[in-house]
C-alpha cells in the first residue's frame, strides 16, 4: 500500500515539462490573487484556445455541436467552459470543479479612520485564517470600486517593485507580556486587523489631516470618493510574487494556492485535452471558502441554468436531458488537500495522510467527526478512477484531511452529488493551508494536471 515519489520516475523531459507548467502555475498566482482577477486571467487564456462567450451564441440565435469550445461568466467570479463532445450529452459530461476565492483580508464598506495620525483601513477577515499569521507582514489591495455611473475601477496597490505595500501591525515583544499568554485565537482578534496606509498629514489640514491626505491620493490616483468604498470589493492579501521553495527549488511557496493549484491544473488539462467523446467541462467558483453561498459559489444554479442553455443550443432541450446529463455526468471536486507534515505529526494518521511528491491527492470522504458533511464518493466510482489513473501511470494516493476527531473540512462535492452524479474529492497537497504564504510540490501539481487530462480523456 505504500505509494510512489513521483520524482522517481521522471526523466528530463519530465523535469522540462514540469516546470513550463509551474512557470505558467505562478504567473496564473501573481496576476490572480483574487477571485475575479483569476476570471479575468482565465477568459484571457480560453478565448486564445478558441473558446466562445455563451451569451454571444444565444444572442446571435447559433447552434452549439460536437467540437465547439463555450464558456459563461457569473458577474466576473465564476466561470463554467466546455468542450462539446461527439456523444449525446444525455449520456453525461466529464466535469472538473475547483474554486478561485482564497482566504484574505476584506475591507469593510465604511473602511477609512485617522488614529493618532495614522490612517488606517478597516476590515472583515474572509475564510478561516489564523488572524495572527497575517500581522506584520508586507500586504496589497486588490479589488474593485464600482461608481454610481456603474464605472468599475481596478486597484492593484503593493505588488509592483515600486508601489508602496500596506500592513497589519503587531505588538513588540518587549511589551508583550500579556499578549503571549492569550490563546493562539486571541493573540490577534478580528477588529484588530486594521491595514495601516498612511501616516502624512495633508498640508494645512487640522482635524484628520492624514486621512484627508489619503482620501487626496486616491481621487487623484483613482478618481474615487470616501462614499465610493461603500459599493467597493477591496481585498487586502500578501504582496510579492510566488517562489520557488526550498535550495532544490522543488516546491513553491505563494499566496492563494487553496485552490488556484487545482483551478489553474484544471484549466490546462481542459486545454489540452480536445476531441473527446464525452463533452468536457471545467467549473472554477467563488464563495468555496465561506460556505459556497450566493450567485456566484457553487450552490448557485449559474452551472444548471448554463448547461440548459447549452442543451438547447444544441435543440436538445427538455427538463428530462438536463437532468439525465447531470444525473450521468461524472466529476472530480479539485480542492487541495492536507500535506503530512512532520513538524505537526500528531495531528495526523501516517498510512492516510497526503504526501508531498506522491502526486495528485484522492479523499475518498472529507468531512470532520464521522465524516459530517461528507460527499464520500462510491468504491465503484473510485474504482474506477483507479484504473484511468493506472492505466495512464498517474501517480496518485489517497488521503484524508488529519487524523479522526481533529478537525476536518468540507469542498463543493457534495453540492453536485445533488444532481445523483459521481463526484470524489481529489487535488493537490499543501503545506500552511489558508496560510498567507501556502506550500505546494511541483511534482504533484504536475501529476494532478495529468490526472485531470486523463480524467477528461476516459471517464
Ligand atoms: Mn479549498
Ligand atoms: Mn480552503
């Protein structure tokens, strides 16, 4: 039972393929850290490869058929594509389904305060963090600021070697008596993380002249008013680019690698893989971390109502295929797992534990105390993912997320198992999971690209 280090099996072709992909892998992390950004980054990278907007096919009344590339966009956080098969697609569709939003730092609507002449930024955390692991750090805004005239506004701030970053503030050791005998949960609390941006008072200001100052800087940088924030979606993440990690440079270390590992994997093997029988379909969504609620998260009907479009653009619909198509269709939920760490061996059982470099992570069942909420994929289907990962020498092992009664976890798979389809977790290892900075094996992100081209090919 034990299993395979992939690094074993690679010849220099291998290495070469591999880090053309990882390269790709960190630029996709640098211009995508947040959910909307990696949309953006992903519509840039279909519509190359041939893929056309769903919208534009339905207002121009035209037909979809076997070898068309489609896509659609959920107000610019999600995105489902597909690569139209030549069998019925009664007979099911071969889905991957992985998510773009990561942990961070969101700015709250009424955000912006003078304290002691400093100028901070207040906030509301997003996802499970360990709020102390994101003080004293260099940071960056991304987001959005929409104007009543409907006018949307880019900011990227900190992540040009000449921009200015922002922080969270900690407190000095030498006064930290008190602060280090909290629990870990409250050496830092929610409201204490405010982003601290400014420190300059505007000339010949009295009250609030640092805040005054920033409000001058961002209408002349971005023509934004204070009341502007109140329709923005700003969020603060970790500046600085994506690493190679360790002096071997086997592994890398960057922001958002839950689950931009398994939705940038995914969207290459959807490249990669074309003319297949079975219709191929690539699902990355927003709101993973925070429950997969709302228009844009998993739960939404965004992925029915666009395969119904889609089945009526082939003059196929009736309620009866959609179901049928969703009912056959098979899909492998991507979402990264916990890697074994031996700094933290207690906290998990080494026979089923995810290993860096023994390749792209299966869970069986995720879930937390008897597998509570666990989608917990049939033996008959995890069968046969064995068998297309065997038969394309895949390496591959299975895990669950630490030892029973620790803790555990929850991925969107349960939300398509709904539909009666197959649906097993799987992904990629990491180290410092929803940690600002997450680590992640270059030999498993190429394996589990493999894995889902393969998937795509024979399921
Ligand atoms: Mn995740
Ligand atoms: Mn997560």
């Amino acid at each position: 039972m034990e299993r395979e280090l992939a690094w074993n099996k690679y010849k220099n072709k291998h290495i070469k393929e591999m880090e053309v992909l990882c390269k790709g892998y960190k630029e996709f992390l640098d211009n995508g850290k947040t959910e909307r950004e990696c949309i953006t980054q992903t519509v840039n990278i279909i519509k190359k490869a041939g893929y056309k907007d769903l919208d534009d096919i339905i207002a121009k009344k035209q037909k979809i058929k076997a070898g068309d590339k489609v896509y659609a966009v959920c107000m610019g956080k999600t995105i489902a594509m597909f690569n139209i098969g030549t069998k019925s697609i009664e007979e099911g569709i071969n889905i991957l389904g992985a998510h773009v939003d990561s942990p961070r730092i969101d700015i709250k609507q009424n955000p912006l305060y003078e304290d002691s002449n400093f100028a901070y930024l207040d906030t509301h955390y997003y996802g499970g963090i360990k709020k102390y692991q994101w003080v004293a750090l260099p940071l960056a805004i991304h987001g959005v600021v929409v104007k009543k005239d409907g006018s949307v506004v880019n900011v990227v701030i900190g992540e040009d070697k000449d921009d200015p970053v922002v922080s969270i503030t900690d407190l000095l050791i030498h006064l930290s008596g008190e602060q280090m005998t909290k629990t870990a949960a409250k050496v830092i609390e929610g409201e204490q993380l405010d982003i601290l941006i400014g420190s300059k008072p505007l000339a010949g200001e009295e009250k609030d002249a640092v805040k005054k100052q920033v409000l001058k800087l961002i209408k002349d940088k971005y023509d934004i008013e204070e009341e502007d924030f109140l329709s923005a979606e700003l969020e603060v993440v970790p500046a600085g680019p994506a690493r190679d990690t360790g002096i071997d440079a086997s592994m890398i270390m960057g922001y958002g690698q839950d689950d931009r590992v398994c939705a940038y994997t995914s969207l290459i093997a959807m490249l990669e893989v074309e003319n297949t029988e079975k219709t191929s379909c690539c699902l990355l969504v927003d709101k993973e971390e925070i429950g997969s609620v709302g228009a844009t998260g998993m739960q939404s009907k965004f992925f029915e109502n666009t395969l119904a479009e889609i089945i009526d653009r082939m003059g196929k619909f009736s309620e009866l295929a959609l179901r049928r198509c969703l009912a056959n269709s098979r899909m492998l939920s991507s979402d990264v797992s916990a890697a074994y760490d031996p700094a933290f061996a207690s906290a998990f059982e080494k026979k089923n534990a995810a290993f860096f470099g023994k390749g792209m992570v299966f869970n069986k069942f995720t879930g937390s105390r008897g597998k509570s909420g666990s989608n917990d994929a049939n033996a008959e289907y995890m069968a046969a993912i064995r068998k297309i990962m065997d038969d394309e020498k895949i390496t591959f092992q299975t895990a669950e997320l630490g030892k029973v009664d620790v803790g555990g976890g929850g991925t969107i798979a349960y939300i398509l198992s709904l539909y009666g389809m197959e649906v097993i977790d799987c992904g990629v290892a990491v180290l410092n999971m929803h940690a600002p900075w997450e680590i992640t094996s270059k030999a498993d992100i190429y394996e589990t690209k493999k894995g889902y081209a393969a998937f795509l090919k024979n399921a």
